[in-house]
C-alpha cells in the first residue's frame, strides 16, 4: 500500500490545517458547542475548500476524488475536532445517495451537499436495537389519501437536528426494508435534539403518519440493504482517519505539558518512566493510522466480506488505541487533566465516543466471528 501523499492531497490537507488552526480552536470549538445550531460560516469554510464535496462525482458539483482521499482530510478534522456533520452528511448520506437514488435525485441533492446547501443524516438505529441495521420500529404503507404514510421512531440520528432531510430505514406492506427520503418539514415529524458526551449533537426523531410521496423511496429489499452497508462503510472509514487524527493531536498536546512543566527540578519529559508511557502512546497512535489507511483501502475492495473484515478490524484498533491514548494523556496530566479547563478532556471525550459510532467494538468483534 502506497502511504504517500499525493501533490493535490497534501495541499489539500495543509490548507486545511491551517483552516482547522485558525477557526477550530479550543475557545472557538467550545463556543459552537455551547450554540445547538449549526454555524453556517465554518460550514461554508468547509464546502469552500471542497471537503464537503470531495467523493461526490464531479457531474454532480463535487470534485470525484477515490476513496483514499478521506484519509487525508478526516485525519485534519480529527486534529481539530471538528464536530460539524462532515461524516453523517458528505461521507455517508453522499455514499447512499450515489449507492441507490435515481438519476433526478442524484441531480437535485449531490450538488446541494457538495456545495453546502443542504445536509442529509441517515436514521437506522431504532431504540432498544442497539446497531442493529434491520429495520423493525419504522413501517411504512400506502394510504387511503396519500401515497405513503410512515411511522416509527429513529434514535441517536448523528446530527438529525441540523439536516434538511433524512434517510430513513423501514418496513414496507411486505416486510421487506425500504430507505425512504423524509423532508425535515414533513408532516407528521417531532425531533428531540441532545448534546453528545463529545459535544457533538444527534437527535430522536418521531414519525407519526407522516405522508410521503411515492418519489420518497430510494432503495428497496437487497439493494436497501446494500446502499445503507456502503453508508455505514464510508463513515466507518472516515471515522476511522478522524480518530488517528484526534490521537496524534492529543499526543502533541500532552509532549508540550511533559516538556513545559516542572518536578524536582527538571521537565517532566526527562523521566524515563513518562518516555516509555510516551512511546507506547506514540504506538497505539502510529497503529490506529496504518488502520486508518486499511479502512480506506477497503473501500475500494470488491469482495464485500473482506470488506467488511478489513473495516472492522480497523475499527476495533482505533477503539481500542483511542481508549489508551486518551486514558494516558489524562493521566500524564495528573490532576489538571480531569478539569474541564483543559482541551485533554475534549480529546478524551471524543475518542470515547468514537468506539459507540457505527458499530462499538463488540459489535465489530461479532462481524469478525461471522465473516470467520
């Protein structure tokens, strides 16, 4: 596997750094936290420097990069934290919408995610389903004096509140799944927006009859599934990069602390002790990043259940090395890393919260047992 940059790919990632430093700083990220909506102007910045349309085909406003390009881009997200909906709408809702919408939809809603103008999250998870990518909760029918009438709930809708439009997991009159495109201002709609430990959002959505026209469904039966898995697979992917990125970060922040303070008379960073704990830190990083470019290698793999292998053993390392990186930065930090005052905690949060998306480690550990 080639792990060098391309010429395009480390100017895109070098300006984005430098956007990522001047307007995703600690007093900055924190203040959009505080805000439940989205901020339209860093939202632009993004689209701007072509992130939200890197993999939308270059027919439809975006710029038709392969999928090796997320590694670069998530990786300067993941540094900055950035909490905007990057994943749940250029990544997978993107990925989806190429998988299985119609020529005409991919005409209206690609160009509007690429240029910024719209935001698309998928609703699949169902309470008290945990990942479970079957749909049982949400059924939809024909109605007397409508098309399609939809009801059920969706739960832990990454960024719900903040999208124009949903695509929503469900049973049809023959029990087979169907995704269906939900405008925000349907009828029928109630949607209960929450911060996340990581001070991101998502959101439960209710939907009570909502009348939908027949143009709503996107995919049905084996290809429902199908669209929804390539979904899941990019913002796997992405995710992934992302979590290398909050790591790598992290690890600068936490050199910086060892070699600013001072015990006994000398840098804490001159305690062998501290050096091996950096080392083992700097590792778990280093293999999180090589898991990083094998889930973005599997995007492009044909075989769907090494796919799927290769995707979930990347994310158990970057579960598993996240965990580690975070827990020991804190630590190293003593008891100024518990306070809230510091960006530690931030990263800690996030790279928590990064084993719970899409699938947590023992979920990824059973697709590993299945595909055995």
């Amino acid at each position: 596997m080639d792990f060098a940059y391309t010429e395009e790919q480390r100017m895109l990632a070098d300006s984005l750094r430098r956007l990522v430093q001047d307007e995703w700083g600690f007093a900055a990220r924190r203040a959009r936290a505080a805000q439940p909506q989205l901020d339209t102007r860093a939202w632009e910045q993004l689209a701007e420097l072509g992130v939200l349309g890197l993999n939308i085909a270059a027919e439809h406003g975006g710029f038709g990069e392969a999928p090796a390009s997320l590694l670069p881009v998530h990786l300067e997200l993941g540094r900055g934290l950035v909490s905007e909906p990057v994943i749940p709408s250029a990544v997978m809702g993107a990925a989806l919408l190429a998988a299985c919408a119609d020529d005409a939809t991919q005409r209206e809603w690609l160009p509007a995610l690429a240029s910024g103008q719209a935001i698309v999250s998928l609703a699949w998870q169902e309470p008290g389903r945990r990942y479970d990518a079957e749909p049982e909760l949400c059924r939809v029918r024909p109605a007397a004096d409508r098309i399609l009438e939809l009801s059920g709930a969706k739960h832990l809708v990454w960024h719900g509140a903040a999208a124009h439009a949903w695509i929503v997991s469900a049973r049809d009159i023959d029990d087979e799944p169907v995704l269906l495109r939900v405008p925000a201002n349907a009828q029928g709609v109630t949607v209960l927006d929450t911060p996340t430990l990581d001070r991101a959002r998502c959101a439960r959505i209710d939907f009570d009859r909502t009348p939908l026209g027949a143009d709503a469904i996107l995919a049905q039966g084996p290809a429902a599934r199908a669209a929804l898995a390539t979904a899941v697979d990019w913002g796997t992917a992405a995710l992934c990069a992302h979590a290398a990125g909050a790591m790598e970060r992290l690890l600068e922040i936490t050199i910086d602390y060892l070699k600013t303070r001072r015990q006994f008379g000398q840098p804490l960073a001159s305690f062998q002790v501290l050096q091996h704990r950096m080392a083992d830190m700097l590792v778990a990083k280093e293999m999180a990043l090589s898991m990083a470019y094998v889930a973005a290698a599997a995007l492009s793999e044909p075989d769907p259940a090494q796919r799927r292998r290769m995707l979930a053993a990347a994310k158990i390392e970057a579960a598993r090395a996240g965990r580690f990186v975070a827990q020991s930065a804190v630590q190293l930090h003593g008891g100024m890393g518990m306070t809230d005052e510091l960006e530690v905690g931030d990263y800690f949060k996030r790279l928590t919260m990064i084993d719970q998306l899409l699938g947590d480690s023992a979920e990824q550990l059973a697709v590993l047992e299945e595909l055995a």
